[in-house]
C-alpha cells in the first residue's frame, strides 16, 4: 500500500453546505468439523494456513460493515457535504461498485445475508431473536475462514439471535468483542471523562487484534459499527464523538429530493400509517429538528471514517498492509425523511442500495479506482472474501464471488435483476417482496388486500415516482415482472434448507 493511505488527522473539508455454554460449545465443535470437512475437499487447513500450495501467504481480511448508511453519503459516492477522507483514498485505491444492494433491508436479516452469502428465504433469520444453527454457522463466512486456520475476530454489533445466542457465540471466534441488540449506547460510560464513544471504541479493538497477531497465520477481522444507527429514544439519537461537534456547523443540509409531501401522498395508505412515517415524526417533521438530525448522522459517518483510517494506518505501519483485503459496505440503507418516513425496509432505492467498495492490493494499478456498474448484492460479500482468499466457498451459499469484477471481467451469466423481500415485523412494517433489474422495478406488497403493486422504469423515473401499474402501455412489462417474481421466489425456496 503506497503513501497516500497515510492517515489524515486533518478532516478535509470535501465541499460547501448546498443543500453504523451449550450453543457455544456446539459452534466450537462445527469449527472442528468444518475443518475436517475443508480438509478433506482441499482447503489450504490449519497447518498450512501460512502459505498456499505455491508458497504465498494468502491475504489478511478486513471486512468493514456500517449500520444504516445510505449509499450516497459517503465522498466518494457524491456527497458534496460529508467529510470522509480516509474512505474516499480506499475508493481511490480500490474497487467501487456503483450498484450494490441489500436482498433484505434490516439488520438482523441482512447480517444473517452476509454472514451466509444466503437470502433470506434460505437462512430464515426474519427477527432479532432467531440464531444460526451450530450446522448453518459452519457454513459462514468466519466459521470458514477459522475452519482454514486464521486467526478470527469480531468486533461491534453482531446483531444475529438472542442475547443469549450471541453471548454463545464468543465460542466461535479467536477474539470476541460482539455486543447483543444494537450494541448499547453510543457512550460506554457516562462518567468516563474521556466520553469514549462506541465508534472509537471498536477502532481501539480493531487495533488492538491487528496489533496482537503474529506472522504465522493470516487473519480475518470483522469490524461491525453501530453508526450511524440510531439509538431510538434516546434524547439525541444520533450523537456524535464530541470531537466532530464542531463539524457541520456552517450552513444547512438539505433534505433529499424525495423528502416532500407530494411523495408522501403517492405512498399506499398502509405505508403512510406504518412505523416509517411514526419514525419520521420522531426526525423530520419540523424543519430545525431535521437540521439537529442530519448534522448528526453526517458526524457519525465521519466518526467511522477516522477510525477506517486509524485501521489503514496500522496495517501499514505494521508492514502488512500490502497483503490485506479490505471491504467496505452497510447492512442497508436510509431514508433520511425520503417520502416522508425515516429508516429502511422498504423496496425504494434510499433503503435498498449501499455502498460498497473492496481493496485488493494484488489487484493491478490500472484497476485502482475503477468503477463497476454490474449488481453487486449482500449475498455476494461471504463468497467474494473466501474467494479472495483462495478458500472453497460452501455450496449452500447463494451469491457469487465478485472477484471477476474487481478484476474487470463481466461472465456473461452475471444477474440482470434479484429478489427483493422483507417480513419482518409485519404489524408495524407492511411486508413486501419484488425484483429490482438494471432498468425495471417491480414491488409486491404481499400481505395488502387486494394486491398493491408498484411498477417503475428506473431509466426514465430514478426517482420511482411514476407508479406505471394500470398504464396500459406497460401491461406486458408488469405481467413479465409478475412472473420473474413468482420464479425467483421459487427458486430460493426449492433451495430451502430443512428446519
């Protein structure tokens, strides 16, 4: 890794204001299992964990995941406001992907996404109380990963099972500070003098794990943030690191496009009465309050972008930077007051779409900064990372390695569209499924009586707010997305494990 990844201590400004027991015991013996079984298909094992078969060390692996970040408030992304340095020189020294998704927009469903490369019609996580099977966790990403002989760590928000399952799950891990729910307040301690907040809190564990190993084994860390989320009820939701109070002071944020009332009123009825609009009234419903909100969440993302940099710094401090693959992504997106609600779940791009971007140092200068416009999804992070690391992927996972792409080639089989569902918490989040494609999308509205459907041209209409369902014109186009619909569905099913 070359001198511009140097932290920055300065926060650069990017523009003017225009506008993240037995259980456990179980998952200890999967581990052993799954090593056994890597084995025996050819995987690289513990005891040569340190080289593969042609005598290089395979790559370190550092995945990066914020929680609630919407795909375009990053620099690197477009956001002419947010100050995000270290992770616009990632994007610079990287891979971005311009059209990455989420296959469901919650936190515990798409963490089980990652975790799995599976939708969630295979995992069937659909609450924050179900857990992964000791059999199912051995076919994760990090059981795999230590399965090979590296060293694991995960740090943040695990955000998978009961406090209880996710206390267990400490057994699965070489280095274990996972936290259950949403990981706490973001202030640890109220009588701390320092006021250390969770965002930097996880950076000093990141460091302290990178800092612990040793030359002898490759490591893959997992550094879950719980910013910029926010910590429902409390008195200032989003509240920053008092060391970026001062960022944002200087003039307003403007909402997005779509935070208006003429998209409010396009919405169905059962969405407009659902826990998205309560929300919006705890955020946006008032002019200043909106303000407070916005410069917040811009902190916060800012506060993940030092510590993202603090990280950088140390592998390359530590000489090993050179020989690790960072990925950066969020477990879904936001809507920042977009059609007058607040949070995610729903099919529109503000909840569906994240940003993504991997690093791979092996990867050839002319790929640095490359952009790729093919669908990169959730799914495909557990396939890509194994991959990038040599290792077999699981059979039972569902996406597909990206590393064709991050190398500049496009399989002619690569996907055109994908499943979209959400079913979680159907009395207050009305539940919907559909299939997003490069240009159409359709939205099925599953539990509404009679059938509420949502057609758009996403060419011709980005913004999804021509609803084209009951335009004669388009009649032949809803009928083939009907049916692309009902075959993705099944399919996912038939792949269904037994329960």
């Amino acid at each position: 890794m070359d001198a511009a990844f140097r932290i920055d201590s300065r926060m650069r400004w990017a523009g003017t204001f225009v506008s993240v027991p037995i259980l456990g015991r179980l998952l200890a013996v999967g581990a052993a299992l799954a090593a056994a079984a890597f084995a025996a298909t050819g995987g690289i094992g513990e005891a040569s964990a340190a080289e593969d078969g042609a005598g290089h060390r395979p790559p370190n692996v550092v995945f990066l995941l914020a929680d609630d970040l919407r795909f375009d408030t990053l620099g690197f992304m477009g956001d002419r406001i947010v100050q995000t340095p270290h992770l616009d020189r990632l994007a610079e020294r990287g891979v971005v992907f311009r059209n990455a998704f989420v296959t469901t927009s919650i936190c515990a469903s798409s963490r089980a996404s990652i975790f799995a490369g599976q939708w969630m019609l295979r995992h069937g996580i659909e609450d924050f109380q179900t857990a992964f099977t000791p059999e199912a966790w051995r076919q994760t990403y990090p059981a795999v990963f230590r399965a090979a002989g590296y060293q694991t760590g995960f740090i943040g928000k695990y955000g998978v099972g009961s406090q209880k399952a996710i206390a267990a799950q400490a057994e699965a891990f070489d280095y274990w500070r996972g936290l259950p729910g949403q990981a706490g307040r973001f202030f640890i301690d109220p009588n701390d003098p320092m006021r250390t907040h969770r965002t930097a809190q996880f950076g000093n564990e990141a460091l302290e794990f990178i800092r612990s190993q040793g030359a002898d084994r490759p490591f893959c860390l997992s550094i879950s943030f719980n910013a910029p989320h926010a910590r429902d009820h409390e008195q200032r939701e989003f509240e920053p690191d008092p060391r970026d109070e001062s960022l944002y002071t200087d003039g307003r944020i403007p909402l997005p496009p779509l935070a208006t009332d003429a998209a409010f009123e396009r919405l169905p009825e059962f969405v407009k009465t659902s826990e998205g609009r309560r929300r919006w009234t705890w955020r946006f419903d008032e002019p200043e309050k909106a303000q407070r909100i916005l410069r917040d969440y811009y902190r916060l993302v800012s506060g993940i972008d030092r510590e993202v940099g603090r990280i950088v710094a140390t592998l390359q401090e530590l000489g090993i930077a050179d020989r690790t693959v960072i990925v950066f992504t969020s477990d879904n997106g936001y809507a920042l007051g977009d059609r007058g609600l607040a949070d995610k779940w729903f099919m529109w791009e503000e909840d569906i779409r994240v940003p993504l971007v991997i690093y791979d140092p092996r990867l050839p200068a002319g790929r640095r900064g490359a952009r790729v416009d093919q669908m990169a999804l959730n799914v495909d992070l557990a396939p890509t990372m194994l991959d990038l690391a040599g290792l077999p992927v699981p059979k039972s996972m569902q996406g597909r390695s990206l590393a064709p792409l991050l190398r500049g080639e496009t399989p002619t089989d690569w996907r055109t569209d994908f499943l979209y569902e959400h079913r979680s918490a159907p009395k207050i989040i009305p539940p919907c499924e559909g299939v997003r494609s490069e240009q159409w999308k359709y939205i099925r509205w599953i539990s509404s009586e009679p059938l509420v459907e949502e057609l758009y041209d996403l060419k011709a209409d980005p913004n999804e707010e021509r609803n084209l369902v009951g335009d004669a014109a388009h009649a032949d186009r809803l009928a083939e997305m009907r049916a692309r619909w009902a075959e993705l569905r099944q399919t996912l099913q038939n792949a269904s494990p037994e329960k």
